[in-house]
C-alpha cells in the first residue's frame, strides 16, 4: 500500500485496540495489541512505550465512560469488549465456529485467593503470544496444591519441576505447559524427545503436559509410548477448588501423573476422595449431634453409634470403619469432645456441640499460626532443619531443606495495614489481594506488587526472611515493580508487630543476594536483619518515610 493510503487507513490507540480485540475474539494484554498494532501499520507513534500508551488510553475509556465503555478489563492485565458480556466472546463467522468452544470466556475477578488462580489459569491458557505468563500461573497452581514448584523454562529446558518431598513416597514431575489461542495442540506441538530428555535430566518420575485440550490419534499413542500424562488446563481450576475444600496429600496427588495420556481417570478419584474425605468431617459433627441426644449419664460405643445412624441413613449409612475413626479423633485428647468410659467400650460427650465446634475451629487456627506458608524458615545457620530425603541428587533442580517455621506467631496485620494506608495516602488505589501474601496496587496506569512475609525475632537478635521467584515475584508478574517486605516481630510486645518494616524492590534484593550459594543453586535469597549490619538493615523503614520520590524510582522500570 502507498504510504498516503497507508497514513490514511491509521487508527487511533482505541480504535486499533477495539479491531483488534474483535478479530481475535478472546481478552488481550495491552502489550500484545501495541505490537500487533505496530506490525499491522494501525498505528504510528515515535513514543517508546507504546505499551504503556494502549493501556493509559484503554484504562482512560473506562474510567471517563464507565459502563458504557466499549472495553472491559477481565482479569490481571487483559482487556476485552463490553458487547461479549461475561458470557464470553462473541461468536465469529460460521466456518470458524468449530474453534470457538474452545476459546477463552471473559473471567470476571474472582475476590478468592483461590478462586484468582483459578481464572488466570482459564485466561493464561490462551495466551499464545506469552507463554511465560502460563508457566509461571501454573507453577503458582502447583504449589497452591502442596508441591514444591519451581518455574525453570528458558530454551533446552523444562518448563516446571514439581517436588513432592513426603517420606510416604517422594517423587518429581517435569511439566510442559502448552498455552495456545486455537485452544486444542495437534501431536507436532509437543517435542516428545525433548520432554523424555528434561525427565532424565530432572532424575524424575513422571512427565506431564498442561494445555488447553489435546488432540487424539497419534498424540495419544505418543503419550503412551513415552509415558507422559496429558492435563487439559481446565482440569487445574477443578483441582485447586477441590483442594481447598478437602485438601489432597501430595500421596493422593501422584494417581496424576502414574497412567500415561489423559488424566481423566485420576481426577475421577480424586472427586471421589474429596467427597469421601468431607464426608468422614460431617461425621464428626453428626456423631457429636449424636452423642448429645442421648440421656444423661447415658454412653454409646462404636458399634451402637453405627447402627444408630444406619438406621437413620440405610443405604447412606458410613462405613463403621468410618465411625471408629470419627470417635478416635473426637476422643483424642487433642480434642477431647468425647471421654472414654473406664471399664468399657463406650464415650461419653462432654461438651455441646456448638463447643465442640468452637474447639476444632480453635485447633485449626492453631495449626493455621504455626504451619502458614506466611510464617518464615529459620535461619540455617542457628536452628535445626528438618532434611528432605536426598531422593533426586541432581543439583540443578534441588531445593532447600525444608525448616521448621518459627513457634511464636505475633499479629502482623496492623504493621501490613500501616504501610497499606501510607502507600494509598500517595495516591495508590485499594490494595487488591492476589493471595493472602501478596498485594497489588494501582497508581496512574502503574502497578506496584507487594511480597510480605512475617519473621519473629530469633534469640541471637536477627529477624530472617526467605524469598523465591516462583513464590513471591511470579505471582506479581504483571506489576511494574516488586517489592519484598518484610515484617518484624516486636521485642517489647511479642504478640505485636514493629511498625518498621524491610521495604525493598525485587531487582535491588536479586543484586545483592546474586552471589550467594541459596541464589546460585535454589533461586532464593536469605534477607535477615541484625545488629550491627547495614546489609539489609539500611532497607528497614518507618511506612510515615515512604515518600512520593522512593515511590517514583520504584515504578520507573519492570520489577
């Protein structure tokens, strides 16, 4: 085309960005229509981000003309049009009809932690043109489901190693992930060889492919012969819901990964075993419900307590294995509802049962305060460790011993809402949780993540944090900056945190921790802060000190 027709046929960002979204019919990140954008000659700037100018003029139309906008923003960084509604997009022609059911649907956001993950998995899984972005969501299901996942990728190499380091059975799994807008991959999209090559060198037990759907024919046959289970990406939604309402041992999870081809099979047991597992916690309750209709003085054992409720239910009645191991845990004196009758088999209740509820809800926060992801490993060097089976000797892709989190947990969220409220005092919107540890906030079109994890304070006077891509940057990926905090128990009230927080951005933490052995050989960095140490006690800082300079020189590049 001559170039005065080519000047003519330009478009606006908005314009562009509106063809473009209905040509390709599913949500699109604001850098992938500036490039398809450029490369099509719909427009022409001499700016040098005209990424962020897509975003500025699609967040701009929203925000002057609010629903009446023709975009929408549907997810971490997507953008689609209003007309497709939450249903989806809108059909195109006929002859494309058979690729539509395949395509993304508009994810609204979830509130959730668990319920976000899940829609960036539905909406990542078609992101061809960054597949990256599917990896790393990937790598972040993973590790939601109990696996230690550590995001690899790079030419020659796996995508994603998944450790499952339980003395009941250890094993590793390599994971192709396989993003494609088409929505289903042929049998010449997967490099069989290569796939076979990462599962010797990863010294691991299983292989696996993630995607959008597979094709059938000689993909299957391909997928038996090299042994490698095949995990259409809407089956993860499904196991990250099922594993927060009955969660899986990493034992249950490997049925995943032992039959080649088609996962349908084990995640048929693991539905069943997510049912069976909630209903043997509804026992406990009824049993209790049970127990405390009886007449005073009265008792029952096992066996009375199952031919009650087979009665009650018939051919719903549990299983009266099932029974005795309800009145064991309810009669453990960890919980101690139920006390045994000296001289005899039966119980005795000795609470209501609103008690007995408050009592396992207690425990359960208990073992929430001691065993959260958000308390902190110890330091290596000052306590003891509890070492991984050496199951996989290959150093590439071993991980740390897994320490012990701290036993005494103080309250950290009045120091995290301080520095919330200072950041949102310089112009920052809601903070807008990602997961319970990590939060994104919005500033003029630029993201600022936060990473926070909690230390107490150790007897030799340090406070010790631990930070890796794959749990505290990656789920960030799309801000403009990332920063680590850091929050400090408070020597003089152990139950309170400091107000002081480490405050320090992902690239600075990467630079000085790159030399260090658990850097080199693991991707995580050790930050502790102790007396007589500048190292990392230069980045403590009061919230009140934040101020719109540091905030400028944070979001000045990628984080």
């Amino acid at each position: 085309m001559p170039p005065d027709e080519l000047a003519a046929t330009r478009l606006t960002f908005r314009a562009a960005a509106q063809k473009l979204l209905a040509e390709a019919g599913e949500p699109l990140h604001p850098r992938v229509l500036a490039e398809r954008a450029l490369a099509g000659g719909l427009v022409k700037t001499t700016g040098k981000t005209p990424e962020a100018t897509m975003a500025a003029q699609l967040y701009t139309d929203i925000q002057a003309h609010g629903e009446q906008s023709t975009f929408v923003r549907v997810g971490r960084g997507l953008f689609g049009l209003r007309a497709w509604g939450i249903a989806g997009p809108p059909p195109k022609k006929p002859r494309a009809a058979s690729k539509m059911a395949s395509l993304p649907k508009v994810i609204p956001l979830a509130q959730d932690g668990a319920e976000r993950l899940a829609a960036e998995v539905l909406t990542a899984q078609y992101d061809s043109f960054n597949s990256v972005h599917f990896e790393r969501v990937l790598t972040e299901a993973f590790a939601f489901l109990g696996f230690r996942a550590t995001h690899v990728g790079g030419p020659g190499q796996t995508d994603i190693v998944l450790d499952a380091p339980v003395s009941a059975g250890p094993y590793r799994v390599v994971v192709d992930a396989k993003s494609n807008k088409g929505g289903r991959i042929a049998d010449a999209s997967i490099d069989w060889n290569s796939l076979a090559d990462h599962r010797k060198a990863a010294d691991a037990d299983h292989a696996l492919v993630v995607a959008p759907d597979f094709g059938g024919g000689n993909l299957l046959k391909r997928a038996d012969d090299y042994g490698v289970a095949l995990m259409p990406a809407g089956a993860v939604p499904e196991l990250i819901r099922l594993h927060r309402s009955a969660p899986f041992s990493l034992v249950e999870l490997r049925v995943l990964f032992e039959a080649p081809g088609r996962v349908t099979k084990g995640m048929e047991q693991l539905r069943q075993l997510a049912q069976a597992t909630l209903a043997r916690w509804r026992l406990l309750g009824e049993l209790v419900t049970l127990l405390e209709q009886l007449p005073a003085g009265e008792y029952a054992d096992a066996q009375k307590l199952w031919l009650l409720l087979f009665f009650q239910h018939k051919e719903n009645a549990p299983l009266r294995e099932a029974v005795e191991d309800a009145v064991n845990i309810l009669s453990s004196r960890a919980v101690g509802v139920l006390r045994p009758i000296n001289g005899s088999d039966g119980y005795q209740v000795t609470m209501q049962a609103d008690t007995a509820i408050r009592r396992l809800h207690a425990m359960v926060q208990a073992l929430e305060r001691e065993a959260s992801p958000a308390n902190q490993a110890v330091p290596l060097e000052t306590e003891a460790v509890q070492d991984v089976p050496a199951r996989h000797p290959n150093p590439k892709y071993e991980r740390a011993a897994v320490v012990q989190p701290p036993s005494t947990a103080a309250d950290f969220d009045s120091a995290r809402s301080q520095l919330l409220e200072r950041l949102r005092s310089l112009g920052f919107g809601a903070p807008e949780p990602i997961s319970k540890r990590h939060v994104r906030l919005e500033r003029a079109v630029k993201y600022l993540g936060l990473a926070f994890r909690n230390s107490k304070l150790y007897p030799n006077g340090k406070w010790w944090w631990s930070f890796t891509d794959a749990a505290d940057r990656a789920p960030l990926s799309g801000c403009d900056a990332v920063v680590l905090v850091g929050l400090m128990q408070d020597p003089a009230d152990p139950t309170r945190a400091r107000p002081e927080v480490v405050f320090v951005r992902w690239q600075e933490a990467v630079a000085t921790t790159a030399g260090s052995k658990a850097w080199q050989q693991d991707g995580r960095m050790h930050v502790y802060v102790q007396p007589n140490s500048q190292r990392w006690g230069k980045r403590v800082i009061h919230p009140t000190a934040i101020d719109e300079t540091l905030i400028r020189s944070l979001l000045q590049g990628k984080g």
